[in-house]
C-alpha cells in the first residue's frame, strides 16, 4: 500500500474527520484534503501529518523489508487483536 492511502486508512482507523486534523496539526480541511486527494506534499508536511496521527515515518532499507513487516505482523498478533474484529487493520496489505 501506498503512503497517501495509509495516511487515510490511519485517520480513519483513529476515527477522525479530515476537518479535525486542524486540531491535531493545524492545517485546515482544504490544505489536508488536498494530500489524502494524492497531492505531492513536502517531506515536513508528511512529518506533521505523521505526528497528528500517532505514526511515524521510517525509512526502511529494502534488504530490511521483509524482517520489518515480519516483526510488525507479529506484533499486532495477540489476544486484544483477536478480541476486535470490529475494525478493520488499514496495514493489513503492507504487512
């Protein structure tokens, strides 16, 4: 899954609209439309958006990639994952 589609599926998975990001990061609805929209933003802006949503940007070497999404699938594994069908996992096609 591509970033742009992640930011979505994290905003959604907090259960926040794309107006309340003004709250968590000032920006207003339009400018973060416009990135969700599949705009091109700033490496700063993605920081920013990245921090509103409770996630951080990583840059994983591709040798790494494997290893990485290995242990993240691990660790969404467990008994409070299992006890919450109700939402869906918006990583689910990146692990």
């Amino acid at each position: 899954m591509k970033l742009i589609p992640q930011i979505k599926a994290r905003r959604l998975q907090l259960g926040l609209q794309q107006k309340e990001m003004k709250l968590r990061i000032g920006m207003n609805q339009q400018q973060y439309q416009r990135i969700e929209a599949g705009g091109n933003p700033r490496l700063e802006t993605l920081e920013l958006v990245a921090e509103g949503l409770e996630a951080e940007l990583v840059l994983v070497p591709k040798d790494k990639l494997l290893e990485v999404k290995a242990l993240l699938r691990d660790s969404t594994r467990g008994p409070s994952s299992a006890d919450d069908d109700s939402h869906e996992d918006p990583w689910s096609e990146v692990l």
